[in-house]
C-alpha cells in the first residue's frame, strides 16, 4: 500500500511500554460514567487502575525476549492473571485485553520478524492482525474462556435485558468439551456475541470499528480538533464515540433501548458543540451526573476500552497531539 499510513513499532518491549501509556492516557481523565480523579465507583478509584495497569506491564515485560512467540490464548490469560491477582482482583481491564492483545501480538511478531525495520504499512499490519485471528487453536479457546471466566465481566447472562441465546455458555462447566469436541476456535464463540458485544465484533471484522475511526478522525480528518489539552481530547474522543457506537456494557447491563438512549443523549451534546460551548457543557454536566449516579449500572466500559485501544493505535501511526508525552520511557 503505498504511502500508506504506517504504525512504528521499535519493538515488543515498546509495544508493551505504548500499551501501559494509553492506558494511563484514557483512566487518569474524567469521563461521565467511568472511574476518574474525580468520580469512584463502587470503591474503585484510578490508584487501583494504576496498581493493575502496572502489574500487567510487569508481567509481561518479564518475558518480553519471548513475547512474539505466545500463543494469543495464553497472552490474554496471562494478562488477566495479574489483573486479577493484584488488589483490589476485580475486573478493570478485561475488555481492554481483549482489544488490544492481538495487535500487541501481531505488532511483535512483525518487529521480531523485521528486526531492522521499525515501520509498517496499514495493509501490513492489518494483515498480521487477521493472521493471529485466523490461526488460533483450541487450546487458544479454552484459555480465553477460562481468562473471561476469570474475570467475570458483568451481564452475560442476560445481555439486554434478555436470556442468553448463544449456543456457546462461556459460564457452563460442559463448555470445555463442546470446545474440543467440536473442535472451536474463539473466533466461532465471538461471531455468536458479535451482535451484542463491540469487542466480539472487532474480533470477527478484523477492527472494522476502530479502522473507521482512524481513517476517518486521525488520519483522513476533515475539521482542526479544538482540544488543547489531554482531558478535552479524551473527552471530545469518549463523547463522539459514544455518540457514534452503543456502548456494549451499558446494553449488556440493561437493555437496547436504555443504550440507545445513552448514544442520543451523547449525540445530542456532541451537536450542541461537545464541552466547547456554553450549551454543550450545560448538557455534558447533566449527563455525567445522570451516568456518574447510576452505581455502575451506565458505565460506558467498553467504550473506555476503546479509547485505550484507539490511542494505543494513534500513539503507533504518530498521530497524537504533542501534549500526549510518553509517561513511560521507550
């Protein structure tokens, strides 16, 4: 693809450095619903983001001269062990790993596959994305389930409001054996919840989701963004997205319609000129209150997941903003 956008990668160890700085980029500025500096929910505040953040990172970075050659399976179960073995052991990045690990995988194995080159073409990192999807095992399959089980991410029973219809249980003890007896990769259980769930459906398209917002706000856009700073650019960042996408945890949660709600009222401050006019800003506080009160039950998780996956992808094309400083040293 000449000329085409192209993601630096230095190698798997700066991958995993970029990975722990768009993380850090997305939970240490407030958005309506999330835990921020200044919003808690249900006791968890953004130092026990930072202690899990930090204990991933160190897990990984210990086998870092290996990284490329983890099987994708054992990269997220891995990745969710420490999670859940850090305090406060609750699920605050499970949707984050399962974003982002295939692009640390599929980056890593280009960067040790090219060790003289730093730079990749769109089509050619794409392609090593779909590579890692595609060529998953059962053994992959049986430790993704056995890492989301770990996690326990809230409203897959009844995801909107409704009985699971899946033919594929996660939750089941007879899940195992289905999985080998029919021989499953994770990408058949993902086409099953893709209706309900972005992450799934980024899987199964090959980040569909995300290659549109790239193109089409990072690399292709058309207006000068009108942040100055890291907070209003995650935030004008969250509200369009939110505006765009149904956040799939508030559906899972709660309904279709209670998701859609939440999209229009995004919508409706995102027209009104975001928090960049008097009127956007009156509807952004009424907003964040409503989300910000709802005890967990209108957290737009899986779109905080996708900031830190859009910024860990913008942070590789060179694309950020220049106040965007590296926290951690590459």
């Amino acid at each position: 693809m000449s000329n085409s956008p192209q993601f630096r990668i230095i190698s798997p160890l700066s991958l995993l450095l970029t990975w722990k700085d768009a993380n850090q980029w997305e939970y240490l500025h407030d958005k309506p619903g999330n835990v921020g500096p200044t919003n808690q929910s249900k006791g968890i505040t953004i130092n026990d983001y930072q202690r899990v953040n930090e204990a991933i990172f160190s897990d990984l970075s210990r086998i870092e001269p290996d990284f490329s050659a983890l099987s994708l399976g054992k990269l997220i179960l891995r990745s969710v062990s420490a999670m859940v073995n850090c305090p406060p052991h609750q699920n605050l990045f499970l949707g984050n790993i399962l974003l982002v690990a295939p692009l640390l995988l599929a980056g890593s194995q280009l960067s040790t596959r090219h060790p003289n080159r730093q730079l990749f073409d769109w089509d050619e990192f794409w392609g090593q994305v779909q590579t890692v999807l595609n060529e998953t095992t059962v053994q992959d399959t049986k430790d993704i389930i056995d890492a989301i089980n770990r996690a326990s991410p809230g409203g897959l029973d009844r995801p909107g409001g409704k009985s699971l219809t899946s033919k594929y249980d996660i939750s089941k003890p007879t899940i195992e054996h289905q999985v080998a007896f029919q021989n499953l990769r994770i990408l058949d259980l993902f086409r099953e919840s893709a209706h309900y769930d972005t992450i799934s459906a980024e899987w199964v398209s090959n980040y569909s989701l995300c290659k549109e917002w790239l193109e089409a706000n990072i690399i292709h856009q058309h207006r000068i963004p009108q942040a100055t700073n890291m907070q209003d650019y995650v935030l004008e960042m969250f509200l369009k997205l939110l505006a765009t996408y149904n956040d799939s945890l508030i559906y899972r949660k709660n309904t279709h319609q209670v998701s859609e709600e939440i999209k229009r009222e995004a919508c409706a401050i995102v027209q009104a000129g975001s928090l960049f006019t008097l009127k956007g800003q009156k509807l952004l506080k009424t907003f964040s209150f409503r989300l910000n009160s709802s005890k967990g039950k209108l957290n737009p998780g899986t779109t905080a997941d996708l900031i830190a996956c859009l910024l860990f992808l913008t942070k590789l094309l060179g694309k950020l903003p220049e106040y965007f400083d590296p926290l951690s040293p590459m």
